[in-house]
C-alpha cells in the first residue's frame, strides 16, 4: 500500500499545512467523521514490500505506539496507552493508528523526503485510505521536537506528544487549520477533547505561554 495523502501539524509548529497526493495538485481534506479499521504501519524511510513491519510496543486498541529505540520510559508509555484508550472512547474510534516515535535525525530525514524541507519538524502524518470509511493513519512524532516545546510552556513531554496524536487523529477526522479560524476550532477541539479525558489542556492552558506568540 503506498502513502496517499501526507499533513503536516503545522498547526503546532508554525509552518504551512498542506494536504499532498504525490505527483497530484495540494488538496485539501474536508470530509467527515468516519470510522473502521486499517493495516499494519508502513515504515516512511524505505518502502520496500519485503520490511518487516516494526514491533509494537503498546497494547491492542485503536491507537498503537510504535517506540522501537525505547525513546520513552515504560510509565511514559503506559500512561500514553492509557490517555489514548479514553480518546478512542470519547471519539467512538474503529480503526487503525500507528504512532512512531523519533529523534530528530530520523524526523529531518522523513521531513526533507516527504516535504522537501530541511530539519526535523513536530509530525507528520500519512493518511493512506483519505477515500475510504476505514482509518488507517500512520504518524511520525518527534519526540526530541516535543521535549523541546514541553518544556517551552512548562509541561511533561508526554502530554505535548499526545497532543501531537489528538491533532494528527483529528486531521484525518475532517479538522483543519489552514486559515486563523479553522485553526482556532481545530484547537479548542484539541483542548476540549483532552479536558473531556482528564488530561486538561495542552494547547492553550488558562494561564500558560501563548504558543502563537512564542514561535
């Protein structure tokens, strides 16, 4: 299966979103909530049929976290699997969401090859059926990126990546953030959600550091 569409969470880290077919014109996704499940995570770095597919080191559900170089310690993880299991709840999710996470040096790469920019970004996201009623989301965290902005607005770097998925899965739900107004729903739905689990908000707190004027 090849990748289809590509989005980039510009949202979060100042830079221009866009939606791409590859050798299609920019398209923008705007269709509705779906549901369904998908396939197993293909590795962005090389595509070739004959990659195994990464260990998962999650447990079963929806969303699966993909931490093959134990970026994160266990109750980091833990506590992701379990905040992702209550927004796969709150949302209703059926499918398939494979989240790796990286290092700087692998997201530059992954950047200049799928966005033809240099230096590591915050994610990417590959939405391999956009036609289809089935989820099958492939997500790339930066978690060096994350540690970094965390630590900008003053909270763990656990609760800035799973942010990172919550914009991602919502993307591939019908949200986007290409002009000031869809941006500001796109986030208060972020927000909105991770209060609705328990986390509280992550994007714009009562009281934190404006992540728009500290860019």
């Amino acid at each position: 299966m090849g990748l289809a569409h590509l989005e980039e969470m510009c949202g979060l880290c100042g830079q221009e979103c866009s939606w791409i077919e590859p050798g299609e014109p920019i398209q923008y996704s705007s269709r509705p909530w779906r549901r369904h499940v998908g396939d197993w995570y293909l590795k962005p770095m090389d595509e070739s049929p004959s990659e195994e597919p990464p260990q998962r080191t999650s447990a079963s559900g929806v969303i699966q976290w993909i931490d093959p170089d134990a970026m994160l310690a266990e109750a980091v993880r833990v506590w992701l699997d379990d905040a992702s299991r209550k927004v796969e709840t709150h949302l209703g999710l059926v499918g398939e969401v494979r989240v790796r996470l990286l290092g700087d040096e692998e997201m530059a790469r992954a950047h200049e090859r799928y966005k033809g920019r240099s230096g590591p970004t915050d994610v990417l996201t590959f939405d391999l059926e956009p036609d289809s009623d089935v989820l099958d989301v492939d997500v790339l965290v930066c978690v060096d990126e994350a540690s970094r902005r965390a630590a900008q607005f003053g909270h763990d770097v656990a609760r800035e990546i799973l942010l990172y998925m919550v914009h991602g899965v919502l993307h591939c739900l019908g949200y986007d953030d290409h002009d000031p107004e869809q941006a500001e729903r796109m986030h208060r739905e972020e927000d909105r959600l991770l209060e609705a689990i328990g986390v509280g908000a992550v994007f714009a707190p009562a009281g934190a550091v404006d992540r728009e004027g500290a860019r």
